[in-house]
C-alpha cells in the first residue's frame, strides 16, 4: 500500500510540473501577443488611429484596385468611339496578274503598238468618313459616359466598405486587447481573494469548501486569460491582413476617444443607388445604339490611286500620230457616297437587341432591388445607433454599480457579513459589467460608421 501511494505522489507530482510549465507557456504566449499588439492611449505619438487603419484598408483593397481598372478600360473605350466617328485613312497597295485564258488580250500588241497588260500594280489612298454611324457612335459614347459615373460611385462604395472592414478589424482588436485587461484584472482580484482566504483557512475562519469554491474562481480566471490572449491572436491577424501589414508587425492601437455631437442626417443618395441608375442608363444608351445598325449605312469617300502597269500610247494611224503618256489615265481620283444596307443576316442584329434588352430589364431590376434594399439598410442601421447609445448608457450605470457594490461586498466577507458564493458571485458580475461597458462603447463607434453610410457619406 506504501509503495502505491508512493506512486501515487510522484504521478501527482509530475502532473503539477506538467500544468506549471503549460500555464508557464499559455503566460509567456500572451506576453508576446500584448508586446505585438498593444493599445496607446489617445493622441499617442506612432500609434495606429481608426482613422489611419480605414485609410490603410482603402489604399489595400482589392475591390477598388479592379475596379479603377474597370474605370480606365471605359475611358480607353470612349477614345476608341470618338476616335471611330472622325475621318478614316486608308492606304492601298494591290499587285496581280492578268488570267489569259479568260482575258484573252492579256498581253497581246494592237497594230497601234499598244499592248494589252498582263499585270497590275498599284497603290492608292481612301479617306472614308462615316456618316450614318455618328449617331450610333454618340449613344455609344452617352453610355461609356454613364458606365464611368457608375464607376465612379461605385469606387465610393468599395472604398466605404473597405473603410468598414478596417474599422471593423480595428475596433475587434481594441476588444480583444480590452477583454484580455479585464480579465487579467479579474484574475489578480481573484488570486489576491485567494491568497486572503487562505490566510482565514488557516486561522480556521474558512471552511476548506469555501476556500475551493476560491481555487475554482481562479482556474475559470485564468480560462477567461487564455481564451482573450487567443482572441487577441486572431483579431491581430485579421487586422493586418485588412491593412496589408506584415504579419508580424507589431501595432499599438490608439484607444478610440469620446464621439462627439453627431449631425443631422443629409438628404444624400446612396453611391450604391447613383451607381446602378448610371449603369440602367447606360444599358439604354446602348440598346438605341443597336438600333441604328436597322438603318442604311451611308459614308462619304475620296479615292486617289495609280496603275504602275500602264504604258505610254503610241498610235500611228494614216500619217496621224497619237501620243498618250501613262501619266494621263493611269492616276484616278474619285469621291462620292457609298451606301449600304445589310437587307438580311440572319437575325444577328435583332438578336443582339434582344440580348442588349434583356441587359436593359436585368439593370432595372437590379436598381429596384437594391434600392430596397438600402431602405431596410438605413432603417436598421439607425435602430443600431440608437440601441447602442442606450446600451452605452445602461452599461456605464453598471459598470459604476459592479464596482460599489464589490467593493462594499468585500469589506463584509472580510468582517464575516457575507459568504464565500456572495463575494464570488458579485465578482463575476463586476467582470460582466466591465466586458459590457467595452462593448457597448466600441459598439457605439461601430453603429456611428454604419450610420454615416447609410445615409450616403464618405467615411
């Protein structure tokens, strides 16, 4: 019986150095994520703002990156259209041969002495300007036009969202570092409440019930550590990788200060709402575009060429003698209008209109769904502001309360007024209300950013 007992002692013992060195690391790894990620007070100098995390998340977004691409493939595009509706150069260069068994006097010499061709060798020069296709290329150019203002919009409406995604990671992280303060305050407290009951136990003022009751508060405390020290790992990473920042860069996030009078709300319309209007427009602008190819196509042209294959004339006809240079008919200049209308083709053109129609309703619906769905977006992002300005409010109530009351709960557990389960109890509920309190006040700064986008401005 000795030596399992014996045994017992030394697996005991093995397991508190085992959990020593586990707590000893857990603590070690928080230090590390409170020296990586740490928050300064207000106006401290090299901290990280909410204001420079929102820029820092704008300037990084993908969203806005594509699409100032998509910006600066409609304004090559609207060159490329106000370019077609000007004059067009052409130059012609053509070199070929006579067939002699269908042209049969290919090659042949008149009695005259002149000779029939065999080749053909020419260049020429066509200046064509269009004149039907103006009106197409102006609808066309209306829309580009259009698609670029929706562009532009719609370059607000990423850089807002990407601003709310910095703001969000910033403001998770100040929670975080936030809960980790509280709970490591929570778990001195505890650990000094600990050491005193001890001290009762042994002087035989404390049941060894009680005094467990303590041992329990402190293993949930350092629970709640661990589990904010991890928090703090994920919403660092988060928050870097919204900002672009290097993983292991280490940040100090200045403390967000108090928010001052908020404004009236501005009768402004959504960019998200401006961008799909432009684009219903635009679709239409092409849609009377597509209509335009129906009509006959009519161009003005100059030509100039010249046949480097023609030959002098040379007639000698009853003492009568005719000299022709080939400058005299080998130069052509001719200038006029061409028309043309493409009768049939196989239902091409009325298949794109259809295609260019169904785009037309597709654009309407989508502008009518989300300016549904912006109302229901500002409606409920004012119940947020407003049920965060009350939830601050309670929250502070709280706050003050927890702490009167524990410490007058103290002061009676020590002068043996109130049990062991009171002292504890009370303490969770100081530990709660500190926890509210930071949430309710970043909730707060969260609803004002959500308010100020929904009602149209530019954070």
């Amino acid at each position: 019986m000795m030596h399992i007992n014996s045994n017992s002692q030394r697996k005991n013992g093995y397991i508190r150095l085992y959990v020593l060195a586990l707590l000893a690391g857990l603590w070690t790894s928080a230090l590390h994520a409170q020296e990586s990620l740490k928050i300064a007070p207000p106006g401290a100098s090299a901290a990280l703002t909410l204001d420079e995390a929102m820029r820092l998340a704008y300037s990084h977004t993908y969203g806005r990156q594509s699409v100032e691409q998509d910006q600066l493939g409609s304004q090559a595009r609207q060159t490329g259209i106000r370019g077609g509706m000007g004059p067009k150069l052409t130059v012609e260069a053509a070199r070929g041969w006579i067939d002699t068994d269908v042209n049969k006097l290919a090659g042949k010499t008149l009695p005259t002495g002149q000779r029939y061709p065999d080749e053909i060798s020419s260049v020429g020069v066509v200046v064509t300007q269009p004149i039907t296709q103006i009106f197409a290329a102006r609808e066309r150019l209306n829309a580009e036009e259009k698609l670029e203002d929706s562009l532009k919009s719609q370059l607000q409406v990423e850089g807002n969202e990407a601003k709310l995604r910095g703001a969000e990671a910033y403001i998770q992280a100040l929670k975080a570092l936030r809960f980790l303060a509280i709970n490591l305050e929570s778990q001195d407290l505890i650990l000094k409440q600990k050491k005193d009951a001890k001290s009762l136990r042994s002087s035989g003022k404390l049941s060894e019930l009680d005094y467990s009751r303590f041992e329990l508060a402190a293993s949930e405390a350092n629970s709640l550590v661990i589990d904010a020290e991890a928090r703090i790992k994920v919403a660092g990473a988060a928050l870097r990788e919204d900002l672009g920042l290097a993983p292991d860069q280490e940040l100090q996030l200045s403390e967000l200060g108090e928010i001052g009078a908020i404004p009236g709300a501005a009768a402004i319309e959504r960019a998200e709402l401006q961008s799909a209007t432009r684009r219903v427009e635009a679709a239409e602008g092409q849609l009377k575009a597509q209509k335009v190819d129906y009509w006959p196509q009519v161009n003005a042209y100059a030509r100039f060429g010249r046949d480097f294959a023609a030959e002098d004339v040379n007639v000698n006809f009853l003492g009568l003698a005719i000299n022709l240079p080939k400058e005299d008919f080998r130069d052509q200049f001719s200038y006029g209008f061409n028309l043309q209308w493409d009768i049939w083709d196989w239902g091409t053109r009325s298949g794109r209109r259809a295609e260019l129609g169904t785009q037309v309703s597709k654009a309407r619906i989508s502008h009518d769904a989300l300016a549904s769905r912006l109302r229901i977006e500002t409606s409920q992002a004012d119940a947020e502001w407003n049920r965060a300005t009350q939830n601050l409010k309670n929250a502070q109530i709280a706050d003050k309360l927890s702490a009167d009351i524990l410490k007058s709960f103290d002061i009676r557990f020590r002068n043996g007024l109130a049990t062991t389960t009171d002292l504890l109890s009370i303490q969770r509920d100081r530990t709660r209300a500190q926890a509210n309190l930071a949430n309710a006040t970043y909730d707060l700064h969260w609803a004002l950013l959500k308010k100020k986008r929904a009602e149209g401005g530019i954070l």
